[in-house]
C-alpha cells in the first residue's frame, strides 16, 4: 500500500497537487467496506475505517483498534479554535475524560482536518500544541480533509464514540453549553462512553455539535 | 445625555497560553505600531475587530414606561458575529443585565441576519457582518424615584470570527437620571432606529396580499409574489430543517423548505421569512407555526 509519509508532503513543494492526491488515496482506507469510497459515518451503522499518522509519524489504523476489543472515541481537533482552547485551556475536560475512560478499553484519538495553512493547521504547530498542553493521545494529521468529510465532521470540537462491533454510537457535541468559555451541565461523551460501558442505550446518540468550523 | 462609559477586555487576556499570545500577535503584526493592549482603540481593527458599547435611546427614563437599552458593538471589515438562531458554529452573544431592584428587561430584539457558509462548505450560520445593536427593552417600576440616577451593568460575550475566532467579554455600564417628564432622543437614537428596520416583524402584522408561509405537511411553503428570492432562517427553538445549507434559500418568489418533524416532537417551525425584491432589497418577518402533531 502506497502510505506517504506526511512529512515527506510538507517538504515536497514543487510535486504540489499530485503528491498530495496519492497521499490522500493511501491515507483513507475505504477497503474495509468493501471498495466503498463514498462510506459516510451515520449513528447506528458500521462506521468508516481509516488509516492515519499521528504527529509523532505512528500510523493508527482504525479497524485494528475495533480488532482488538477498544471503544474509540474521536475527537476533531484545532488548538487555534476558542472551543478547542475552552476544553484543553480553561478547563481540562478532554484530558480528564480520556483518564476516566482509559482503563476501559477506551482508546481516544484527536484529528486535525485543517488544510495546511489554515488557523491550528500544520505538524509543527500541532506537535507543539501537544507538548504545552501534555496531550497523552495521538494527535491525527488528516489534512486533505478526507477522514474529516467522510465523517462529515462540521466543527472542532466535534465527537464521535465508535462501539468495539464496529457501530457509530454517538456523533455530535462535547456538551450542552455552546459558550467559548462555560462547561455545560451534561457532558454528551461522558454519558454516552458510561451508557456503552453498561450495555445500556445511548442517549441522546447525536447532537448538535458546536464550535468552529474545521478548517478544510 | 445619557453617560456611557466601556471597559473592554482584551481577547488576548483570555488566552493564557503563550502559543495562542503567538498567534494573536501574528495576526496583528504591522496592524499596530506599538501595542497598547491596556488602551481602548478608537476603532474596532484587526487586533480588536469589536468594540462594544451601552447605549440608551433616550435621555432619561420614566416610572411605569419601556427605556430601551442596546449593546452596540461596532465591527472591524470582513469580520462578522452571530445571530441568536440555529447555526452550524459559532456563538451568539449573550448578555447578563445587572439592573436596579424591580427594573425589568425583556428578551433581546435581534435583527435579521444574513446566510453565511462556513469555511469548508459542510456549515450554515446566519450572522451579522456590520455593526449592530441588541436592543433590550427595560421595564421601569411605576414607583421608581423621581431625581435618582440609577446604574445598568451589562456582562457581554461574543465571538467574533473572521476565517480565525476570536472571544471577547466587556462589562458595560450606564447611568441615567430617572424624570418625570417625557424623555428626547439620545445621541444614539439612530442605531436603535436602523436596527429597528432591520428587525423582522411578525408575519400576520405584514398586511401585504402577496406575502403567505403555512406549513404543507413536513413542508414550510412561502410566497412571495414579485420577490427574486426568498430564504427562511430557523430560530434556535426550531424544529430544523433536513438541509438549511440547500434548501434555506431559493431564487425565485417561493421557497419549499422541508422539516424533520416527529411525530413525538414538540418543538416548532419558528425564524425569519426573508424576502428580496427585485433590486434585492431585504424585509423580514417572524413566524411560528406550533407543532401540531
């Protein structure tokens, strides 16, 4: 399989539009679907698999997390954003949540679909993001913006809770509080990963999501 | 003269982080000589593209009548905030009246909005690219007395967005005399007065035979005999419609905009009907149809 190294797309200026296409053809990896390419993530289907490389260059591959039993939560991503900073910066709601849950099979997996270029978009910048604010989990580059559209994911921060079977469990806000700066009273992920851990039914399984817009 | 003075917070005191300080000063860069962040621009720029401010219409307030009150905030080019209703991003500003005891505010009156695509194309917000005023009405006490001088405290918070967001906050405060006598128009009287046109007004108050909305099953349908387009944009207590993004807005002089309405549901079809006429001039007008199921 043709996997270009991400950082061989940032130093290779004049290859221009070509390169990225084919890095975008081995980045997102539909075959699990049976050759789909078009797959979409809707709640209480079999959500997309993909492969992508964190900001460290380890690639994550979906399918092999769900293989091995995890429950995965992803979490859209800009470190530029002001809901991004209300949750990393003035309160630790990700940091906290991701240590709830981490002894519970729980894999947690930000991605940043920003086009590079654009505002919390680039390696570099994420790299350092995840240093200053001791990020424990991967940071996923996406930015072709494929994985982001295939989940049609329309803001950071934006959450999706994928079961171990493999099913969409929940697709939407982090909490019920649009502010830049206050928390919401209910935290959607919080009760969705506890309702999954129980067996029990998820609800509400979608909201609203809230915040910018992802920078594609 | 009704005083008002601002004390505005500078975006940059919310963001501890010195990556964010970064950022933001990357932004600025050659926007400022030297930055004064401590000092109150003039005019709203890049570095502060809002500055807000509490205004009164008129010059003094009267036991038993309506003083209406509005947070201007004034809006740097090509930047623009949100309006109060159902958007993809964003947030609409929210303010936090501190008022003299058995004074009253009412809700927020919010001007129309305008249909904007989020970068990257997946969202819709409805937001304002100008400056505006949230006009509230203030109910004074019939017993309230007579020579006082009285304070309002406003608490605002916005975001204001260009493709970047920023958040900012401001504690507002005024201080009008209390009279007997009737009151005359502030220095400000003229904001409340252009955002008044631009504030929808309800549909059945529109009195004009080419104008109709009514709900066809799932469907809103308007017409608007004569108009070049027409849009509809969902209050936040909406029912929402399957794709506002597509079908919010149509050219023409009539829109089918469909809903996803359950039968369980209770919430209703509730926004604005914009309108354009030919040489698209916009008017607008609130509607609600309660949810019948």
């Amino acid at each position: 399989m043709s996997m270009l190294n991400t950082r061989t797309l940032f130093s290779t200026v004049l290859l221009g539009a070509a390169v990225a296409l084919t890095g975008v053809a081995g980045a997102v990896n539909a075959d699990h679907h049976g050759g789909q390419d078009t797959a979409r993530a809707v709640v209480g289907q079999k959500a997309p698999t993909f492969t992508l490389k964190d900001t460290d260059g380890k690639e994550h591959d979906l399918q092999k997390y769900l293989d091995d039993g995890k429950i995965v939560v992803l979490e859209w991503f800009n470190p530029e954003c002001p809901f991004v900073v209300k949750h990393y910066d003035l309160h630790p709601t990700m940091a906290t949540l991701n240590k709830k849950y981490a002894e519970h099979d729980v894999v947690w997996m930000a991605i940043n679909s920003g086009r590079e270029g654009q505002q919390g978009a680039g390696l570099e910048k994420n790299q350092q993001y995840k240093k200053d604010w001791e990020i424990s989990y991967p940071i996923l580059m996406d930015m072709s913006g494929d994985v982001g559209r295939m989940y049609n994911a329309r803001t950071t921060p934006q959450m999706f809770i994928i079961h171990s079977n493999g099913t969409l469990m929940y697709d939407g806000a982090i909490d019920n509080n649009r502010s830049p700066r206050e928390l919401g009273d209910i935290n959607y992920v919080d009760n969705a990963l506890r309702a999954i851990l129980a067996g029990e039914t998820v609800e509400p399984n979608t909201t609203r999501p809230y915040g910018c817009s992802v920078k594609y | 003269m009704t005083g008002h003075s601002t004390l505005h917070a500078p975006a940059s005191t919310y963001f501890r982080s010195r990556r964010w300080r970064a950022f933001l000063a990357a932004c600025i860069a050659g926007a400022i000589s030297t930055p004064t962040l401590a000092q109150q621009p003039q005019h709203p720029d890049d570095d502060e593209p809002l500055i807000a401010s509490l205004i009164t219409e008129h010059s003094h307030a009267v036991p038993g009548e309506t003083f209406y009150i509005g947070v201007h905030m004034r809006l740097a080019e090509d930047w623009h905030t949100y309006w109060d209703g159902l958007n993809d991003t964003g947030f609409a500003a929210t303010v936090k009246l501190d008022l003299p005891a058995g004074w009253t505010a009412g809700e927020i009156q919010w001007p129309a909005p305008e249909r904007y695509i989020t970068s990257g194309g997946l969202g819709l917000d409805h937001v304002y690219h100008r400056d505006t005023t949230l006009i509230i009405p203030i109910q004074v006490p019939a017993d309230a007395t007579v020579g006082e001088t009285v304070t309002i405290t406003a608490d605002a918070e916005w975001l204001v967005c260009q493709d970047a967001c920023i958040p900012g906050w401001a504690t507002l405060t005024l201080e009008t005399p209390v009279r007997a006598e009737t009151a005359t128009a502030s220095d400000d009287a003229s904001l409340f007065a252009a955002t008044r046109e631009r504030t929808p007004v309800p549909l059945e108050r529109a009195d004009d035979e080419r104008l109709s909305a009514e709900m066809d099953g799932r469907d809103l349908v308007i017409r608007a005999r004569g108009a070049s387009k027409v849009a509809f944009y969902p209050s936040s207590a909406s029912a929402a419609p399957e794709d506002i993004m597509r079908t919010g807005e149509a050219q023409g002089d009539r829109l089918r905009l469909r809903f996803q309405l359950e039968p369980t549901g209770e919430k209703p079809v509730t926004g604005i009907i914009a309108i354009f006429a030919t040489d698209g001039t916009p008017s607008w007008y609130a509607v609600t149809f309660p949810h019948d199921g």
